[in-house]
C-alpha cells in the first residue's frame, strides 16, 4: 500500500506541467551553474593578468592571485544558491501537490473509506516526494558533474566526486523541509492558493527575513555565493547572531561552500553540527504532518 | 454624458476591486508579512545608523577638542538606509501583485460575477482599467503605509528626518513601484484568465516570477568580477579606482553581456532606478534630480515599457474570456 501510494504521487507529478516547468528550470541553472562559473573564474583570471601588467608598469607591487587556490568544484559554487532558490520552491510545490491533489479530486475521500491507515498514508507520501526530489538530485548531480569533465576538461576525482554526494545528500534534506512546509499547508487549508502562498512565504522568511535579521544580509546579498563579512560590531547583531545557528538556509549555505570548498574549511564535526538544525526541522515538521494527516477531516472539501 | 458614463463604470468597477482585494485574507497575510519585513529591515539599518552617527560625532568632538578644524564629513546617506526595504518591495512587492491579479480572475470565476457582468453594457476596456485601476490603488495605499513607517523608523529610531528634497527622491522611488508592482498585477491576470485551473495560473506566474525578480538577477550579479572575492576583487587586489577602470575597460564585451542579461529582467531596472534615488549607490550622490532622472531615463523607460505591453495583455485577457466560466477549479 505504501508502495502504491507513492508511485500514484509520482504519477501526478508527472502530470503536473508546473512541476516540469520548475524541474527545467532547475535543470537548466543546475547545466548554467558550471558554465557560469567557468566563465567568471575565466575571465577573473583574465581581469588579474591585466591588473598585474599595469600594477607592473607602475613599478608597484604584486598581489597574489587570489583564485591561485581555488578547487575544481568551487566552478558549482552557484549550486548552493539555486537549491535554496529553485530547489526549495520545486520542494514546496511537490509537497503542495502531493496532499492537495488528493484532496481536490476526492481521492483522499474515496481512499480512507477503505481500511487504510493514515500513517501508512503518510509515510507512502512522504516516500513518493522523497523519491521525487532524490531523482531531481540525481539528475542535478549527472549534469553537474557533466559540467566539470567539460569545463575542467577531466574527470572529477573520487575525493570530488564523494564531497558532490554529500553536497546533494544535505541539499535533499534541506528540501524535504520545504517539501513538508508545502504539505502542512496543503493539509490546513480550505484554499489551494492560500495554501501556495502561505507556503511561500515560510520560504521567503527562512531564506530572506531571518538570514538578515541574524546576520544582517540584505535579500540579494543572499543571492551571491560569495558573501561579504558582515560585521557583528554592533548591539543589535550581537543579540541576534545567538540565532544564527538555527537559520536553517545560512547553515545549508555555509556548509554547502565547505563542502565544494568554496569558502575555508571548517571541521567535518563542525560541518555536521550545522546539518543538525536543518534535520531536526525536517524531522519536526514530518511529525506534524503525520499529526495533521491522522487528525484531518477528508469529508471535507476544499473552497 | 457618454465620457462621464464611462468613467462612472470604470470608478464602479475600480472600488469594487478594491473593496474585494482589501478584504481577502491572503492578501491581508501578504501584505502584513511586507510591511513587517520592511519595518524589521529599515529598523536593523535605522540601529546601524544611530550608532555610527554617534561614533561619527564622537569622532568630530575628539578631532575639535584637540584643536582640528577640518573634519570629513559624515560619510552615510540616510536614504540609503531604505535599500533592504526595496529588495522586499522588489521581491515580495511582485508577489502580492501576482496574487492581486490572480485574485481578480479567481473572484470573477468563483463566484460567477463574471457572467453578470457579461449581460451588462460594460466594455472589456472598461472592465480591464476599473480592475487594473482598483488594484494599482491597493498598491499605492500599500506603498503609502511602508514609506511612512520607513519615514517614522528614519527619523524616530535613526534620529535623522528626510529633509523635502531627500522626501522627493523617496516619493520617485515609491511612485517607481507602482508601475513595476502593476506590470506583475497584469501577468497574474494574463496567466490566470489563459489558466483552465486557477491554481495553474498562479503557479505559472511565480514560476515567471522565480525567473524574472531572482534567477536572472542572480546570474548577472555572479558574473560581475567584483562579486567574486570577500570584499570585491579589486579591494582584495589593493587597486585604485583609476586602476580598476583601465583593466575594466579591457572586459568590454564580458560586461556588455552580463549588462544585457541584467537589462532582461524588469526587476534589475526597478532595483537600478530605486537604489539610484536612495543613494545606495556611490556613484549618484551629489546628483542634482533632473541629472539623476537624466541617468536614469533607460530604466523608467524600460519600467513603462513592460508596464505597457502587459497592460495591452491584460486588456486582451478581458477581450478573449469566454462568456461561460470555464471551471473554474480552486
């Protein structure tokens, strides 16, 4: 029953042309990220050689390049970005889809007037979008790699290869989060669009309203994979900052740039306590939903 | 007589729009979430302000205690303050017009008034500027109360009140907003009445939203060299400015293409437009207003432009809808 549950989930998202519309589109930035990345460092390197011959003629001195030690996969940088961004929006709409669809057609009804138990229920959705967004990934990750034997003109190494798992792992739990918001929604609801946009606008205060307000990153400061140090100086921000580590899309950005080592490393230990937030608010809002989805009256129907 | 009927209809129908829009709950939760943020951010920069005004001023006190006649003067603009109130304008401010757009159509289906209308000697011109007119008012009223709490905010919490002229530049900015917001309020519209589901219309709408406010932007802002090293490549290499635009003017065509790839989106003119009448950018202090207006005539030009042709889209949305409602599912 589980099983069913989950591939007839699989099944509508297939039909949904707002789901393939964001999957290309996430595809497409996921083939950009590579090149875009290329193309910056390309001519960084280029705008370097320049500075350097005229700091020559100058007769002043040199800088070190600061791209002497950047490491293949930091062309992905990008893809840190776009999983918050479109990632997390394709999430939202899956999770959407996956409660709503039921209950707008009436097959929600129509199932629980057999002997099937809601968690069963539950956990065939839950299965269903994690599948879904786990091959989303997968699909992310062929291209991604694709992108680097074509830009760095070899083949990633194991090393490489293994720090792209895990950068796609944690992107899947940080997913499954949004995925869960959009289901929650779906569930509490009596409209399908109010259900969209209250969804989305978890989505805009995690990743926009609570990273300002504990680090002090304006909305499209968030947007660049490399951002500048903001200061912690002042009063407002030293209270704060305590906050931080609960900013779910600040931690899966950090981590993310230590992971593709686009920023300093930081201890494997240190990496894995900043996944702990982002997990435990996966784990948090998936025990919601199956008390919400044990809870909800199917007869009745949507505004 | 037939002028004044016909504004008379177009007024009728404006109200009606914004009476429906002001008392949908969404709609109210959107633009509670707004004007929240807004105040948050112009109170984060407002705190940020104070202090360094303070230090500022203790700096001047130390320099004249110890005899220093000639102190550099305070190097912030307190406009400028208003730059993360924009971003939201930019980012959420599309938002709510998409579902003000998408709420319109939804209403019209839902509750079957569509067909009323239809029986009535009311033109699809007609229907199109009282709807688009009724929630262009929604968006100045919600523009109204966001700059006068970043007003507030400026003067009570960041100690320093806009002087008139300062006041102007802030008016421009928010009246800057109300074409942009309306172009997405056209699209919410177009999307939706083509849409056979409600919801599909919506969806399609932020999709274009997603691609437009934050995708396209996000690319251009990544491929500018200084973007790429903490603190800006040139700072990072200890190079002048004159430096910087000798080796920059060698990168012509690069930033050419990642200029016309910003030029795409609309919300880059809106961005461009605001953070140059607020003084984020460097660059435009000390600009008489006619000369910053002068610079940036590109942007208002674009800004009306796609204001315009969605415009056109929507009329054409009200021409080509069926007098039957189709569906109209949730």
């Amino acid at each position: 029953m589980v099983w069913n549950i989950a591939r007839q989930q699989l099944l509508t998202l297939r039909r949904s042309g707002t789901f393939i519309a964001i999957l290309a589109t996430m595809l497409l930035m996921t083939a950009l990220a590579g090149f875009i990345g290329w193309m910056s460092h390309h001519t960084i390197i280029k705008v370097y050689d320049e500075t350097v011959r005229l700091l020559t003629a100058q007769g002043k001195p040199i800088p070190a390049n600061p791209f002497d030690s950047k490491p293949e996969l930091a062309l992905l940088s990008n893809l840190a970005i776009y999983v918050p961004l479109i990632g997390a929006i394709l999430a939202t709409i899956v999770g959407h889809i996956a409660m709503m669809e039921d209950r707008a057609s009436g097959a929600a009804r129509l199932l629980f007037s057999r002997p099937i138990s809601r968690s069963r229920y539950v956990i065939g959705k839950f299965l269903g979008t994690t599948i879904a967004l786990a091959g989303v990934l997968a699909a992310s990750a062929v291209l991604s790699t694709l992108s680097l034997v074509i830009v760095n003109r070899n083949v990633p190494a194991a090393g490489e290869v293994g720090r792209l798992a895990v950068f796609f792992g944690i992107s899947l739990v940080y997913m499954l989060v949004f995925a869960l918001v959009g289901m929650a929604f779906a569930i509490t609801s009596r409209n399908r669009s109010f259900a969209i946009v209250a969804a989305l606008g978890v989505w805009l205060v995690l990743t926009f309203v609570v990273p300002q307000v504990t680090s002090g990153l304006r909305p499209t400061t968030s947007l660049n994979p490399i951002t500048d140090p903001v200061s912690t100086s002042q009063s407002f921000f030293q209270v704060t900052a305590h906050a931080r580590p609960i900013s779910v899309s600040e931690q899966y950005k950090r981590v993310s740039a230590s992971v593709l080592q686009t920023e300093p490393a930081e201890s494997p230990s240190r990496s894995a306590l900043r996944v702990v937030p982002i997990l435990a608010l996966a784990l948090l809002l998936a025990l919601g939903v199956g008390g919400l989805v044990a809870r909800h009256d199917y007869s009745r129907g949507l505004q | 007589m037939i002028g004044s009927t016909n504004s008379r209809i177009v007024v009728t129908l404006a109200r009606h729009e914004y009476r429906a829009a002001a008392r949908n709950r969404v709609l109210a939760a959107l633009v509670l979430v707004l004007v929240a943020i807004t105040t948050v951010s112009v109170l984060i920069g407002a705190i940020d302000y104070h202090s360094q005004v303070a230090d500022y001023q203790r700096y001047v006190a130390a320099a004249r205690s110890s005899g220093v006649t000639q102190t550099a003067p305070l190097p912030l603009q307190v406009l400028s303050l208003l730059r993360g109130a924009f971003e939201y304008l930019e980012i959420i401010g599309a938002i709510i017009a998409i579902v003000l757009g998408y709420m319109s159509i939804a209403r019209e289906r839902t509750s079957n008034t569509l067909m009323l209308l239809q029986t009535r000697p009311i033109t699809s011109m007609q229907r199109a500027l009282g709807s688009a007119l009724g929630a262009l008012a929604i968006i100045a009223t919600l523009l109204l109360v966001t700059g006068a709490i970043a007003v507030l905010c400026l003067g009570v919490i960041g100690g320093d009140w806009l002087a008139p002229p300062e006041l102007l530049k802030l008016t421009l900015a928010l009246l800057a907003t109300i074409p942009y917001m309306g172009a997405f309020y056209c699209l919410g519209v177009v999307l939706t009445a083509h849409a056979r589901s409600l919801s599909n219309g919506l969806m399609a709408a932020l999709v274009i939203w997603l691609a437009v406010v934050l995708i396209i932007p996000q690319v251009g802002d990544t491929m500018d060299p200084d973007n790429q090293v903490p603190g800006g490549l040139f700072q990072s290499l200890g190079v002048d400015k004159p430096t910087e635009l000798k080796v920059l003017a060698k990168f012509t065509t690069y930033e050419k293409v990642r200029n016309d790839l910003e030029e795409a989106s609309l919300a880059k003119h809106y961005e461009r437009f605001t953070f140059g009448m607020t003084d984020v950018k460097d660059k435009y202090r000390g600009f008489t207003l006619t000369h910053l207006l002068h610079e940036k005539r590109n942007d208002i030009a674009w800004l009306a432009a796609y204001m315009l042709v969605l415009g056109a889209a929507l009329h054409r949305s009200y021409q080509r809808q069926p007098a039957l409602p189709r569906g109209g599912t949730p």
